[in-house]
C-alpha cells in the first residue's frame, strides 16, 4: 500500500490521476475501473491506460457500449460464434472481446450490461478463456478490460442490479475520475485546444478567448463536464 502523502498543498486531482494510471501500466492485464460523471473523460482517459500500457500502434482498442449491444444478440456481439451456431449464423465470426486480444476492451457504461452478459463476463475474467458459441474449444486471450460507470457501481450492488463478485473483479483497480469542476485549472487549456482543434477543421481563424470568455468559463460549474465544455 502506498502511504498517505502529508502536504498542505491540494493535489491536482488529475495529477493523482495519471499517477495511478502510470502504476497500472505496468500490468497491462489487470482489470480497471474508471468511475465518474458523464462527459468527465472517462473514455479519453482509458485510451491513455492504453497507450501506456501498449508501445505497439497496432495494440487493438476496442470499444463497446455495453448500453448499446443488441440484446437478442448479446452472446455473439461478445463472444463470437461459429457457423452454424444459431440459424443466422451463416459463418464464424470472432465477438468484440476476441477482437481485443493483445490490447485493451473498453466496456463504456458497463453497469448497463444485462446479469446474463454480467455472468459471461465475470466467467471470462476469472480465467481469460473464451468459448465462442458453437465451438468444442476454448481458447486463452491475453488483454486489458477497461470499464466505466457514471454512477458508483457499490450502490447498484446494494440493490441487486449489478454482480457484486463482477464489481469486486473489474475493481482490482479503481480509479476515480474527478468532474470539471474539480479541476478548473484545466478548463482554459482545454479551452484552447478545442479552438484549434475546430477552428483548424472549420477553416476558422479563431486564435484565442477574450478577457470576458475567460472569466465566465472560469465561473461556470459545467454539469455536463468536458463533454460540455
């Protein structure tokens, strides 16, 4: 366990955390959470994780929207299966979390998923083997699952709507990711980028914010965090 660091001066939450971020990437296996608001960058910081964990360009990054996954589907979408698995299974298809092997799966919002998908998933992590549907075999894949939630996960447990055994395995490691207004030393940096992001793509000659800009970004509390920004 780390100890607990004495200073009177407030840390930068978003120094705290890419530190933790930075101890993660030594083990590029093991599971993380990331818990914050929407719209905190919780999906720009998993691309971080992974490239820090990853050198390769080629590591694959996959992302799913665990809300978002057709339901009559869902084993599939997942896990793959083989021709002939079902009746529209007219050939074998590799699921998204095979597709992640050798880098990271991205679970956006994974408190979404339904307590059968909850099921499927905790069984795969426990071991890291896949059986696509329909198949005779497993098969072992090595990569990091990332998950999100918006709201905090251990209340979910209490209530029965999320597997309490899937929480405590994709929290190995939990990292909190602070809302905007938190952390308002960032919003004119990312203030600035915006800007030159868009006025580059706009074809707009947009160099900067007036004195009055400033002032009311800074004095707004942005409840839709960077997403609104």
């Amino acid at each position: 366990m780390i100890p607990a660091i004495k200073t009177s001066v407030p840390i930068d939450p978003m120094v705290r955390v890419r530190e933790e971020l930075e101890r993660l990437r030594q083990s590029p296996c093991t599971p993380v959470l990331l818990v914050g608001p929407a719209g905190a960058g919780k999906q720009h910081t998993a691309g971080l994780l992974h490239r820090m964990g990853y050198d390769q360009p080629e590591a694959p990054f996959v992302t799913v929207d665990c809300a978002a996954l057709p339901r009559e589907f869902l084993d599939s979408e997942l896990f793959g299966h083989e021709r002939g698995a079902f009746a529209e299974a007219s050939e074998a298809r590799r699921g998204l979390v095979e597709l992640a092997h050798g880098g990271s799966l991205f679970l956006h919002e994974v408190t979404a998923l339904p307590r059968p998908a909850q099921s499927m998933l905790l069984k795969f992590l426990d071991g890291m083997r896949l059986r696509r549907l329909g198949a005779q075999h497993e098969q072992e894949l090595s990569l990091r699952v990332i998950a999100t939630a918006s709201s905090d996960p251990r209340e979910l447990v209490k209530s029965g709507a999320f597997h309490e055994d899937l929480y405590r395995r994709l929290s190995v490691f939990r990292v909190d990711v602070p809302a905007l207004h938190e952390r308002t030393q960032e919003i004119l940096p990312l203030a600035q980028a915006f800007i030159e992001h868009f006025s580059a793509r706009m074809k707009k000659d947009v160099r900067g914010l007036s004195d009055d800009a400033r002032a009311q970004l800074l004095g707004y509390t942005f409840p839709g965090n960077v997403r609104e920004l």
